[in-house]
C-alpha cells in the first residue's frame, strides 16, 4: 500500500495536512515500510495561492501521481476530507510523533 504522511524536519508528523513543507511517501508491505521518499511539495507557501479548490487539485495530482492509497495526518479540514473521499482514498487522521511510527500504526 502507497501512503503518505506529511513530515518535519526531525521526521515527526506535521500537523499540517494541505499546507505541509514535505511530505513522505512509503509503501507499506506485510506492516513493514519498504520504502520511504521525502518530498518537498511546498503546501505551506502555495495553499494560499489561489482558490481552495485549486489548492485542492495540486493536492489530488500530487496523490495521483504518488500512487497513494491512503493518508495518513494530525488533522484534515472539512473540505479536504471531501476530496480525499472523492478519490476513495482511506484517511487515518490523529497521527503524531514519529512519522514512521504513525503510518505503520495507523495501518496495523
């Protein structure tokens, strides 16, 4: 399974879901990570460009383009769990600490 999880620079969850720095993207085989990629999408700086729907489709592209399956976040707003719906991907919300930690847990 493809998830991602939004990173810090100490590798904790960012409680910030759509305005992220990073974001972490692994893939979970048998509960264990198998691979983990940092990127830098820069949700932070662009969430505030522009409309919340078009922030919403960088969002969804990212994802698509990712292969992701599942999210995994301290916290989602009411629009983005929406979308998220929308392209019936499986959200884990209350994420915290370890990022690594957080996606194996929410997975277990």
């Amino acid at each position: 399974m493809i998830v991602c999880v939004p990173v810090q620079p100490d590798g904790t969850v960012d409680p910030r879901w759509g305005r992220a720095q990073r974001i972490a993207v692994a893939e979970v085989t048998d509960g264990e990570i198998a691979r983990w990629d940092e990127v830098d999408v820069g949700w932070d700086h662009l969430h505030d460009e522009g409309s919340s729907a078009r922030h919403h489709a960088r969002v969804a592209r990212f994802l698509r383009e990712q292969n992701v399956e599942a999210v995994v976040a301290a916290h989602v707003g009411d629009g983005m769990v929406r979308m998220l719906d929308t392209m019936h991907l499986t959200l884990h919300v209350g994420a915290a600490g370890d990022a690594r930690a957080a996606v194996t847990a929410a997975l277990a």
